[in-house]
C-alpha cells in the first residue's frame, strides 16, 4: 500500500540521463546553398522563442518570418514535420506568439496586432485537422496574451494585459457547452483594488492548471520586495513558495530573475534569481523548490558553471530541472540537473549528426550566441534545443539554425533494464514569453549577455544567429519597474534554508519516501 501510495504521490528519484541529438529541422535563409531541412528556405525562427515539448514528444515552434511575409508555426514529431500555419492577412503588425502544444495535438498560440481587433486572441487548432481555428478572446477586456500555456489537460495558461489597465493571471478551459471560460487567478492592483500586486512577472502552468509567478508588492530600493508563489484555478489559497530578503530576512534570494519559472505536477519550482555573495556582488542561482525546502541547483563559479544564462528553466516531474550556462571555458552549454548531478546535453563546438552529415554546433562570430531560446525537458526527461550550424572545419559557411530533442537514456542500475522512466503524464514547458516587442530579424545578433534579465527577452532571428540571450525586452505599462534591463543581484550560497514552511500534506510524499528507503535499508539488512 505504501508502495502505491508512493507511486501516485510523490515524484519519481530523478537520474540524471545521458543524451543523444536528435533533428527535427533546420531553418535558413534563402540563398544560402546548405539549404534546410523540413521546412522551406525563407521560414526563420523569431528572435524570442520557446521551444515546447509535449509528453508524447510533439513539438511546436513559432516561425516569425516566411517567405509570405507573415509569421507561422511549425509542428512535428520524431523528426517529421512542416509548417502547420501560417497567418493570414491581418495587417502589417499582426504577429503569433510562441504555441503551446500537447499531446492530443492542440496547438495554442497568441495573435495580437491584428488591425480587426476582434481577429486578435488566443488560436487553437489541432493537428489532425489544422482549419478551421479557433479564436478565443476572453477574458472580456484582454488585449494580450502572453506567457502562454497549454497543458495536457488542455487548459491554456497566460498573462492577459487589460490594455490602460494591468494584468492578470488567467487559465481558460472549455466548458461543456463548447464555450471557454476565463479564471483570473492573480491581478495586479489595477485590475483588482484588493490585489498585493504592483507588477505581475511572467508565469507558468502545469496539468493541474496551477500557475506559479512572481510579483512586485513594493518599489524596489536597495532591497526587492517580491514574492513567488503558486495559485489554483479552483479557488484554493495560493501558497508561497519564496520571497526576497527584503520582504524575510532570512532568504537567500536578493531578486527574482525578470524571466517565467517553472513548475511540475508534484509542485515543484525551479526559478532563476540573484543572491548576494559576502563581497556584496550579485550572484546569479538556479533554485529549485522540492516541495519542503529551497535548494540550490546550480550557482555562477560553482562546479563547472561559469555563469548562468537568464533564460527560463524547465523541470519535469522526476524533478529534472533544464537550463542554459556558461561553463568553465566560457561556452555556452544547455545542462540538465537533479540537483545534485549536473550534465550537459549540449555544449558549443560539439559535433553532431545533421541532414548533412557531421555538423558543428558554432556561429561564425564567436561573440554570436550559438543557442537559441529556452529549452524544454518533458516527462522522461527528452530536451528541446536550437543551435548555429557550421560544417566541422568552416565556421564562416552558414549551415543555418537546428531545431533538436535531444533523447534521453538512462543507465542500468541494480541490474535494471536501462529503460526510460516516465515521470508521469506531466511535463512542464518553460517557454519564454511569447514576444510582446519587436523581433529581430537574420542578421542581428546582440550577444546574450549575463547582466541582463528579460521578462520575455528579445533574440536576434535563430534562423541563421540563434538567440540574444540577455536582450531586455521593453515591458509594457511597466512603469517605473525596471522589469527586464537593470542587472539582478545574485543570492548567496544556498544554505538549504526555505522561505515558506510547508504543508504537513505537501510533506506526506517525501515522508512516505523515507519510510519506503527505511524499509528497504532493514530487509536488506535482515537478509
């Protein structure tokens, strides 16, 4: 019974998988003589964007040029696929977000700038029959939509802006009637007089239709005043997870990274954040709460990390958390962690298989990044990334920019099979904000930085240049906030210390984990 108990309450011990590259495409400029590879010359990535995993391993990207001169979407699914959509003529500032898919095949994506109003919303469509799509525009009032979510359960997360007004947190799901219905989980003070919040940060949503984020309950002076939390469609309180120093003493965080975290089935968080060291100087940390206390992950001029990168971070619900860092020698590496063992899954310079043959994952600057966007780990532990092409010996040939899964193996323990274990049917997919500014084209490569921390960060065009990694993006009716531009202090080494006590329920899981590893210890023994 124990066992059972285990199973569907706790999430499962996370090992930390090797990897193998997988394309799914590769996108160029026109012209270029390498050509792409399941999708036409001319169809280029945007310049922020999300690379989302479902748990069955569909995957969807947001195509921000074609040759048709309107922004598109890409979907496929072990390494097949094309171009699902493309928008149609809605005016010269119509533009989609970053999607959201799952595994039934729902794609869900933002379109704003529409010169019809009533054409901007939120599209669903689904892959089986890509037309017609839907167009949702609640909640009444909302004038976008972004950090969009779909989960498993094919609820759609966001941030919807009331324009004039400020934002909100909202979930939407289908009624019986084929309606959608808004829930406003959080507002900002604008929206709702009784709201804490001067400024809600970009958020994320798991399957349970939980989303977790950041807010501002105070200006910040030489101390921020935040606090993340998690809030529930049905009504529930919402539950803190951490909060700044400025608002506890005691916490480890100095300030919260401008980008979304990320959140599991099992409500666990992963975010990124600023201590300070004893000198007094920002160090940039990958937190990771686990369900009764705040761990560090990974930390600047810690082990082999150089200096993180702020992009959001993924966790699945093995607790395996996805990031982007600096290593040692100063190459930019997509890393996976259990919070214990970190691993590479790719690192600048590495050869890899492509649709032609060995490639270099490389740019011809070497200031470019070679690195696109965030990446995304589902539930056994696969990985979304896009990487700069070269061939292995001429990095001034552009081969343009990959879309992979990197596959997950895990290796035989005890004896065991060497299967993949599947966490469950949740992933999380940690996107950055869908674009709220403007995209960046081929040609542009701001260098992605350290000092900077996007709310929804805008990259130069990965169709030849992935990513800008640290390129603040301007926040709309953010005020005097500095949201994404000023540089966050760093927190200090994690000491293990958590900002908020836990439930005696949130502790059963980990409790039951403990007796079922004592019981284990004493028949071991006893044998």
């Amino acid at each position: 019974m124990a066992l059972s108990v285990l199973t569907l309450a706790a999430p499962a011990w996370a090992q930390v998988p090797e990897y193998t590259l997988e394309l799914q495409a590769r996108t160029n400029l026109q012209g270029n003589a390498s050509g792409a590879y399941n999708v036409a010359p001319g169809n280029l990535l945007a310049g922020s964007y999300q690379l989302p995993l479902s748990a069955d391993g569909q995957l969807a990207f947001r195509l921000s040029i074609t040759p048709e001169g309107r922004s598109g979407v890409w979907w496929g699914q072990d390494g097949v696929g094309s171009r699902i959509y493309v928008l149609p003529d809605l005016g010269d500032d119509a533009r989609t977000g970053d999607p959201g898919v799952n595994s039934r095949g729902d794609i869900a994506f933002a379109v704003t700038g529409a010169s019809s109003a009533a054409q901007n919303g939120i599209y669903l469509l689904n892959v089986a029959a890509p037309d017609p799509v839907r167009i949702i525009r609640v909640p009444v009032g909302a004038s976008d939509w972004s950090s969009l979510w779909l989960n498993e359960a094919g609820q759609m997360g966001f941030r919807a802006t009331f324009a004039g007004v400020g934002r909100a947190y909202a979930v939407v799901s289908e009624a019986p009637d084929g309606n959608f219905q808004a829930t406003l989980l959080a507002s900002e003070r604008a929206v709702d007089g009784a709201s804490p919040y001067e400024f809600l940060y970009s958020p994320t949503m798991n399957d349970l239709g939980q989303m977790a984020g950041v807010g501002d309950l105070a200006p910040a002076s030489s101390e921020y005043f935040q606090e993340l939390r998690i809030f529930h469609a049905d009504g529930t309180p919402s539950r803190l997870i951490a909060q700044t120093r400025g608002r506890e003493a005691s916490s480890p965080v100095y300030r919260f990274a401008s980008v979304q975290p990320a959140l599991n089935n099992h409500g666990q968080v992963a975010f990124l954040g600023t201590a300070r060291s004893a000198q007094g100087s920002n160090v940039t940390t990958l937190w990771r709460w686990d369900g009764s206390e705040l761990r560090t992950v990974a930390q600047d001029g810690q082990g082999d990390i150089r200096q993180l990168e702020f992009f959001p971070p993924d966790i699945n619900d093995s607790g395996l958390v996805v990031f982007r860092a600096f290593d040692a020698a100063n190459m930019r590496a997509v890393w996976v962690s259990d919070g214990q063992e970190t691993r590479r899954v790719a690192t600048e310079h590495d050869i890899v298989s492509s649709d032609l043959g060995p490639a270099r994952i490389d740019q011809e600057t070497p200031s470019n990044p070679v690195f696109g966007g965030s990446a995304s780990i589902n539930a056994r532990g696969d990985v979304t990334l896009a990487a700069g092409l070269a061939p292995p010996d001429n990095d001034q040939e552009e081969w343009g920019t990959a879309v992979f899964i990197a596959r997950a193996s895990f290796p035989q323990v005890d004896g065991g099979t060497g299967t993949d274990p599947d966490a469950g049917t949740g992933e999380s997919d940690a996107g950055t904000d869908p674009d709220a500014g403007t995209e960046q084209d081929a040609g542009t490569d701001p260098d992605a930085g350290t000092g900077e921390e996007p709310d929804a960060g805008e990259e130069p065009d990965a169709g030849t240049e992935p990513d800008a990694g640290t390129e603040p993006e301007p926040e709309p009716d953010a005020g005097s906030r500095q949201d994404a531009g000023t540089s966050p202090p760093p927190p200090p080494p994690d000491s293990g210390c958590g900002c908020q006590s836990s439930s005696p329920t949130a502790l059963l899981p980990w409790m039951l984990a403990g007796l079922m590893r004592l019981v284990v210890g004493r028949r071991r023994k006893d044998a």
